[in-house]
C-alpha cells in the first residue's frame, strides 16, 4: 500500500496553512483525546482547522497523517486497513477529512480506535448523527461542531483587528465600554455590513467578487450531493428543497403552516417535517421554537430563519432588513452554545413578549436604532438589541457587539 503519495499531498497543503489565525473552537478542543470529531457545513473551515493542528503539533514529521476519504483511492481500499498500515509505519494521528462520504465509516472509525494505538481526528459533514450509528461511537469520539465565523472571527480574518471574545454576562454587564474599546480601533458598523452580505465564510479572504458565487456552489453541494447521500432522499426532491429554500430566503421571517409550506413546494406534508429537520442538521436553516414548557416545544418550530445572512443574500440579493438582523441575532446565539453539554438546547426560544428568550433568563428585542424599549420594560433581565448603534446605553446594546460571543 503506497502511502508517500498522501505524505506529498500533504505537504503542499501544509505549505499553505497559516497558524496565525485561528478559529476559537481550536482552543477549545483538547487534542490529546483519542477520537475527535469535528462537524459543521461546508466551507467553514474544518479542514484546516484539522491541518493547523497537524502542522502545530507534528510539523512536517510523518508521525501524523491528514487524509481525505472523498479521494477515489478509498473507493477500493479499507480505510481499516490503511489505518494498521499507516501504525505499523511509525504513525501516531490520522486525521481523517469527509469522514461522511466513506460507506460504513462509523464502523471502520470504531475498529481502529479499538484495534490500534492511533489517535483520530475526524470531520464531516454536519448532517452525521453520532448517535445514531450502528458502532457506537459516543462512547469513545468526543464530538465538536464548528459554526460560521462570528464577526468577531471575520474581523481578525481580514485583518481589520483582533479583540477578544465575550461572554454573555460580561456583554449584559459590560456592553458599553467593550462596545467603546472595539470602536475605538475600527469602524464597527461598516464592517458589520460587509460582515452581514459576505463574512460569515473564511473564504471571503479570496475576495468578494466571487463570494457569492462560491457560496451557490456549496448550497448545490450540499443538496445535490451531501443531503442524498447521507439521508437517500431521492435526486428528484432536490429541485423542490431548492424552491423551499428561496421561498424562506424572502419570508421575512417564515411562521410555519406545513400544509401552506408542502402545497407551494410540492413536497407531501408527511415529508415535509423530515426535510426541514435535514435542512437543519446540514446548517441551511434554524428553527427557533417557542418558548412554552412541554414537548410542543420539540414538535413544532415556531419560526425558521435561514442558518446565517449571507445565505440569504446569496438566494436572494435583497433580504428583509428585519430578518437580516434577527438572522444575525439567531447565529450567533445559537453558534456561542454549539459545544454547551446540555440535555435540551436552551440557548434561544421565542418569547411571549420580546422577540427572543436567551438561556431561559434574558429577553432580547432585536430593531433597528428607532427601537422603542416599551414593550420589554416590565421584564427582568430585558434588552434592545439594535442596529445601527455604534454604542450602547444602559439596556440599549449594539446589535453587532453579538458577534463577538466566539
């Protein structure tokens, strides 16, 4: 089995990996464990998040070995059996990339980390269900998910300046003189804008002309090809999952009515829920449930949003300023919670009275600079979040300033 072909291949990425920017999921992951896995959509940066932590922690030593199984090479060979090659080499850590496009990858994952010594870092797309598989991984694979970039990331991504992250204590209690300190040094709403139409992707670094364009391309890869091959849904649904997405593109936002929603797409009502729940695993949309207590909370979503803003102005160039905020608003909360252990997800839920419940205790209504307070005033723990504002005052805080969450 020749392996020195991988070991060359991997160079030439190496080469093109820089440590100097990170994404903030790096540090949180404890890289000595022996199974890890890292999932999240297309393009936002898995794969060199695995290759800087090869290049940080192995350099150009052959003790480590990065691997796509999307390459044709797997199509024949056991990924098993490459593996106890790969350790009887000298190997130490296979990092595994597009674990997902491997056919009966969980068991193969399972026998190397029970066969061998090897440590395993691996990614995929994240449509996987960890816990769904028939080798049992949760046991053994500690599993994190990479989100967008929050405009925190973006911002040290294109060089504009480089802050630190914030909790949401420190950003109730603190909003006004974090939200000063960040302004001193840059123009936050200027960047906010651009953040907004085409940040959320850490290829904005190839520039902006062709963003969008790049961006199309994934949301054709992902269901033209992630979503069947993951979940068999027939090649003939993907044009009515695409007309289902623009037509979320321009709601502003979209209330679900399954009956209302299966009847525009053609796609029946008993497989209606099914694909909006698969459009959510592989980060197209989010669903924010209600916040009233019981299972009608997990049954029925209240409201859908699309996963970030930049995906609306891809599907369609002219979003609804109002989604576009409450969009923003959604992603970054629900991406600040990703890697928070937790039975239910309790990060964001609507609310009777604002627009949103944050961790069961803050209530946000999200407007722009014109936003009145009257509503919420009554409500412990309430807040504006309001565009357009360089800084806050008193329950008043920027919009932007939660983008800095992770």
């Amino acid at each position: 089995m020749e392996i020195s072909l991988f070991f060359q291949e991997q160079q030439k990425l190496l080469r093109h990996v820089s440590p100097r920017i990170k994404r903030s999921l790096f540090a949180h992951i404890d890289w000595s464990q022996r199974l890890i896995g890292i999932i999240g959509q297309r393009g936002v940066g898995k794969t060199t998040l695995m290759l800087q932590a090869l290049k940080e922690q192995y350099g150009t030593s052959d003790h480590a070995l990065y691997i796509s199984v999307d390459n044709p090479f797997f199509k024949a060979i056991s990924l098993y059996e490459f593996a106890i090659h790969f350790e009887q080499l000298g190997g130490k850590t296979l990092y595994i990339d597009e674990v997902h496009k491997y056919s009966d990858w969980s068991s193969h994952l399972k026998s190397i980390y029970d066969s061998t010594q090897l440590n395993i870092v691996f990614s995929g797309s994240s449509m996987l269900q960890i816990h769904a598989q028939e080798a049992d991984l949760s046991r053994r694979a500690i599993i994190h998910r990479l989100a967008n970039l929050s405009f925190r990331e973006y911002l040290s991504l294109i060089g504009a300046g480089t802050f630190p992250a914030i909790s949401l204590g420190e950003l109730f209690a603190q909003h006004t003189s974090m939200a000063g300190e960040v302004a001193a040094h840059i123009k936050p709403l200027k960047h906010f804008n651009d953040y907004l139409a085409h940040g959320c992707y850490p290829f904005i670094c190839e520039g902006p002309d062709t963003y969008q364009s790049k961006l199309v391309s994934i949301i054709n890869q992902i269901l033209e090809s992630d979503l069947p091959y993951v979940t068999q849904i027939p090649v003939t649904q993907i044009d009515k999952l695409k007309k289902l997405l623009y037509l979320l593109a321009e709601s502003a936002p979209f209330e679900p009515n399954i009956s209302k929603l299966a009847a525009m797409t053609e796609i029946s009502r008993a497989t209606m829920g099914d694909y909006l729940r698969y459009l959510e695993q592989a980060s197209l949309l989010q669903r924010v449930p209600s916040a009233t207590k019981g299972t009608g909370r997990i049954r029925k979503p209240e409201k859908i949003y699309l996963y970030n803003t930049n995906l609306a102005c891809a599907i369609n160039k002219t979003p609804h300023i109002g989604t576009s905020r409450e969009t923003f608003f959604v992603n970054q909360i629900k991406s600040s919670f990703y890697n928070t252990t937790s039975l239910l997800d309790t990060s964001i839920a609507l609310s009777a009275n604002g627009d949103f419940r944050i961790d069961n205790q803050f209530t946000i209504e999200v407007g722009g600079k014109n936003k009145g307070y009257g509503q919420i005033k009554d409500i412990a723990d309430s807040y504006l979040a309001v565009d357009d504002m360089e800084t806050g005052f008193k329950n008043t805080i920027p919009l932007w300033l939660f983008g800095f969450l992770y």
